[in-house]
C-alpha cells in the first residue's frame, strides 16, 4: 500500500496566494497580546519531512519572528529536509502552528508510518508513547494531521491508541485531530463501500477532532464541502462505529462518540499560504485546520500560565459543558456529501460535519484561562 494513500490529507492548489496569517488572525479574532511563550506544540508526522528553510522563508514572507523548532525521531526516522511531494503535510503543519504562536517551541515528532494500516496503528502507538513519556520538551498541546476510517485499523490498535489520547490528555496535553478530508465517506480509497465512515483516530473520545469549513469573510463560513471546488474534498465528521459517545456528549444525539467538535477554514477553494520547496504554494484540508487550533490552544495555554494555572485538560468535554459560555461562530449551512455518499447537514448548535462551529479566539481564550 502506497503510503501516500494512507497519510496524504490535505489537498492541494496552485491558484490564487491563499489566507495569510494576518487574514486568519483578522477572520477568528485572535488576540494580539498572547503569541505562545513559554508553550510547546508537538506535532507527530509519519514519514514526512520538512524544510527550515522553507518555513523561515515562510514566517519572513509575514513578518513573523522564526519560533524556535525542535527534530525529535521517534524511531530512527530522519527528516528528509522536504525532498518528497508527501513533504507537504509537514511543511504546513510547521508553518501554520508556528505563524499563529511564533513564541512558543515547535517540536516535530517523527516515525515512521510504514506501508500498511496495521503499520500505521503501531507507529502511531509509539509515537504517542514516546510524547507521554517526553520528559524533554514537555508539549501542552499535540497536533495530529493523519488518519483514515476507522474501518482500516483494528479494533484493538483504535482502543490502544485512544487510550494514550486519554493519557496524555489527563497529563496537559490536548491532543487535537484532523477529522479527515472525505466527507462522509471518511477513506481516502475512494472505491470502497458506499457508506459513511468516521475517521480514526479522530473518533478517540479524548481527542478533539478538527473539521472543516469554507471560509468567506464577507460571506462567512459553511461547511466544507466537496462542490466548492472539483474533488476539492469535505469535511470529515460522522459517528464512530468503535467508541460510545462520552457524557458530555448526551445533548447530541445518537450513541456514539460523534465528531468534529470544532472546525476551521479547511476548503482548498479557501486555502492557505505555505511555501514548500522553495515555492509559494495554496493548501487546504483538516491537515491545516488542526495546527490552527493546536495553536490556539497553545495560546489559551499562555494565557492560563499568566494567571498561575497549568495547562489545560479535558478540554473536549469544555467544549460541550460550557457550549452556552463560548462564542461559537455556529456553521448553519452546507454538508459534508462525498464520494456519493449522503453526509451531515450543517445545522444550529452541533452537528457531524462542523461540530460546534468555529471560535471568536479572544474570548475562547478569556473563557479558558477563567475555567479552574
């Protein structure tokens, strides 16, 4: 098997220059007083490089300050230093969570991602291993761009790596999840069966999952969907078939865990700016919107230190308890249709392509630095 048929996500564009930083900042409200000091965002990659050069060019194009980043192999894997088409994934996911929390310590967590699923499982296994037991960089917030439907892995590796979410989480480490990219549908072989699958390991009740929404700032967002743009993909969100839904998911519906439970611009129509060798270049996908909220979280991080609080945790279950005290920016319209697969209709309140909707980041990181 391909590994690119496993691990590529996010879909790329070469028209247009895309959403800069500023942009992003300006769209979700960011705060201009928190930029990630004093905080350390881990990003796992499976078998996909990056270039410094190219994210220092990156953050110089913006004029933003180089954060400081970190090579940690996790088996012996070395950075291909963005050789590899496949590079692309890690070179978003660097240039986008270090633009948006320049001060804090970027680390790339590296293994390899093998050739099969049940490879992938092991490798991801490790990875999350090696995170919890980390006792150099100590991350407070984790970002995960990889995945595929829950029905490529075992059953027993889904509960395995879930449970490690749910340790790390218990530690301070807010584990974040791209949802995936094929709506619905949720594999990334598109001649499977046509029938909704949810992507692991997103499904983890521990992880927040990151959907996926089309951006238009005069217009405002909606669901990402695969219309916007020819095989342009959508949003991943549905129900797991593995893990019931935890109690601070009841308000609902359905049994099981059910996903996204946030979303940011995602749709490659919509994209964002990065530069990959050497090259300004337009990507979209879940693979992006989850370094934008893994930065996020970093910030919120930030801001609880200020106060003399530690990292938070069980940020999933927040999200849901306290839906009434956080300015969600409620996505209403679109779907996430795929792969002839009928998806999820976007809707009031929370529903399975958008979760709860986007965030005015100020007040998010008000909110989360207030909780106890």
């Amino acid at each position: 098997m391909h590994k690119k048929a496993i691990f590529a996500r996010q879909a790329l564009v070469n028209h247009g220059q895309g959403y800069f930083p500023a942009d992003i900042r300006r769209a979700y409200h960011f705060p201009s007083s928190y930029q990630g000091q004093g905080q350390t965002i881990g990003i796992l990659e499976f078998s996909n490089g990056y270039s410094l050069r190219d994210a220092h060019t990156f953050w110089s194009m913006h004029q933003i300050p180089s954060p400081q980043v970190a090579f940690v192999s996790v088996d012996g894997t070395r950075n291909d230093n963005g050789q590899s088409p496949d590079d692309e994934e890690a070179s978003l996911d660097l240039q986008w969570a270090g633009a948006l929390a320049p001060q804090a310590t970027m680390v790339v967590y590296e293994a390899n991602g093998g050739e099969t699923y049940a490879e992938f499982a092991q490798s991801i296994i490790r990875a999350l291993t090696y995170v919890r037991d980390d006792t150099q960089y100590h991350p407070s917030v984790l970002s995960i761009s990889y995945g595929d439907g829950e029905v490529s892995f075992a059953e027993d590796d889904l509960q395995a790596i879930a449970e490690l979410i749910r340790q790390l989480d218990s530690k301070g480490i807010t584990v974040c999840v791209a949802s995936g990219d094929q709506g619905a549908y949720g594999l990334h072989d598109t001649s499977g069966d046509r029938v909704r699958h949810a992507d692991a390991p997103a499904t983890s009740p521990y992880a927040v999952a990151v959907g996926g929404t089309h951006l238009d700032e005069q217009y405002g967002e909606t669901a990402w969907t695969y219309y916007s743009m020819q095989n342009g993909g959508a949003t991943g969100g549905g129900y797991s078939s593995i893990f019931a839904k935890a109690p601070w998911q009841q308000g609902i519906g359905g049994t099981m865990r059910g996903l996204p439970d946030v979303a940011f611009n995602a749709d490659p129509a919509t994209g964002y700016q990065i530069v990959f060798q050497g090259q300004a270049a337009v990507v979209g996908g879940t693979s992006v919107s989850c370094p934008v909220f893994a930065a996020i979280v970093a910030l919120a991080n930030q801001a609880r230190a200020v106060v003399g609080k530690a990292p938070i945790s069980k940020l999933g279950s927040l999200l849901y308890e306290y839906n009434n005290q956080i300015s969600y920016r409620d996505i209403i319209a679109g779907n996430n249709s795929f792969n002839g697969v009928v998806g999820y209709q976007a809707q009031p309140g929370w529903d399975a392509c958008t979760g709860w909707g986007s965030l005015d980041v100020t007040q998010f990181i008000s909110f989360l630095a207030a909780h106890a």
